[in-house]
C-alpha cells in the first residue's frame, strides 16, 4: 500500500523484492550454513541502498521490521541496520499507558545498548472513547516521559480510524489494490499527520549528532559487524550457493512459513 502511494506520488521507494534484504523462506537457514553472505555484506549492501536513496533528498525514512531484534539471527537486527545507515530511531508502539511505556523502556534499551539513539517514540491505535481514550493516554504518557525520559519526546497518540480497520490484511490477500489502496495510503497519511508532530520529528532526527556531517565517516565500533569484526555466525568461506527460488522451494517443502 505504501508502495503504491510513493509511486502515485513520485516520492522514491525501495521495498519488497528490491530491498536489498528479503528474509525470504529458507533464507535464515541459508545464512547459517554460509551460503547466503555474511551479516557484513547485508549490512553494506543496505548502507548502499539508503545512500543511493538519499542522492538529493532532504532526508529518508528507514522502515524497522517488527521488534528491535528482529534480524539478530543472521546480524542484520533493527539496530544494526540503524548504525549501517546511521539513522536515529523513533520507536513506533501501542497505545495504553503501561504496557505502553513498558514496552518503549524495553525496546529503546535494546538500541541504546548498541549506541544508537532514540529520539522519541510514537504510540499508535489508541481508543476514542473510556478508560483508554488516547487524549488521556497521551496525557499520562507524556507526564512520564517529562519526568523519566528527558531526551526523548512523544511525537504523537494516534487514535484508531475505524476505516482503516483490516487494511493490511486486505492488501495482503488482494482485495485492496490499485486505486483504492492508494486512497488507502493517502487517508492514513493524513490521519498520521493530523495526530504527529511531523514538523518537531525531522526537526529532532536533523539535530541529533548521527545527522551531522561527519566527512562521510562510519559511526565509530558501536557493534562487531558494523566495525568490520567477523560476523557471529557466518564464516564468510563461499560455499555452494543456491538460488533463491531452490531456496525457497526446498523450505516450503518442509513446511516454511517464512524466513
């Protein structure tokens, strides 16, 4: 869905088949036996991606996948590819209160354990109305982070929007397409916009040191495979590759249900 809204909209986008990582079925195994790269190359074909990408951008969004440590089987976790792109992070999470600022204490920590920073952190699908109205979550999460987390900021308490209800599911199964899934695109990037801080956000990513201009140099070793270390698990001895599609076939004959 977001691929079709940047393509509507001329805004440059690398996704699915031509990231240039795919954890496509039987890539992790893969991985482990070395026959599919080392964490180093992955991580240097992605600063290259992002790199390419930025030529004559005024800035770029890198997508995380999932949790922060999603990825760590091959080294390739959120927080690697954060540092190979030198890109602070803003965390995306629910709405609540607890389990909410639970969960941003969790995952911040597994960046910031890796020198990445956090800049801040956006809270995501809360309620309309009760105990669990996002206007007063928004509230109780900012009274924490005002007296807990000083560097970061609360980007924004984005409510859910009962039309979007299901939309990933539909574009994943196809019955949300073409026009209408850019339709799709366009009305939950206003809703976005309308609950975000977008203007106080690119103005904390543009601040924050990872942004300024460092000669072109790397960060400094924030971690084993991103300072040129040997990857932990891959050798990195080429051994008999295989093809994605031989891959992909000998996992789904076993019962694959994903990278």
């Amino acid at each position: 869905m977001l691929g079709q809204w940047c393509a509507s909209m001329g805004v440059a986008c690398v996704a699915g088949a031509n990231a240039p990582l795919v954890f496509f079925k039987g890539f992790t195994r893969e991985f482990l036996a070395g026959r599919a790269g080392t964490s180093r190359e992955w991580l240097s074909k992605i600063a290259e991606a992002v790199d390419c990408l930025a030529r004559g951008e005024s800035f770029v969004i890198v997508d995380g996948v999932g949790f922060p440590a999603v990825g760590s089987v091959v080294g390739v976790d959120n927080a690697e590819v954060a540092i190979a792109s030198r890109a602070p992070v803003v965390l995306v999470g629910k709405c609540g209160v607890g389990a909410a600022i639970d969960a941003f204490s969790l995952n911040a920590s597994f960046f910031q354990a890796k020198g990445v920073p956090v800049i801040g952190a956006v809270f995501n699908r809360g309620d309309l109305t009760g105990f669990y109205d996002y206007r007063e979550c928004a509230e109780a999460i900012g009274s924490w982070f005002t007296m807990n987390r000083r560097r970061e900021q609360v980007f924004g308490v984005i409510p859910e929007l009962e039309v979007l209800d299901g939309a990933r599911e539909r574009v994943g199964n196809g019955s949300l397409d073409g026009p209408a899934a850019s339709h799709a695109a366009a009305t939950n990037i206003a809703h976005v916009k309308a609950h975000v801080d977008v203007q106080a956000l690119v103005l904390a990513a543009a601040c924050d040191p990872w942004n300024r201009p460092v000669g072109g140099s790397p960060p400094a070793a924030l971690s084993s495979s991103a300072s040129g270390a040997a990857p932990a698990v891959a050798s990195g001895v080429p051994l008999a590759a295989r093809s994605r599609a031989q891959v992909e076939a000998a996992a789904a004959s076993k019962g694959a249900k994903g990278g």
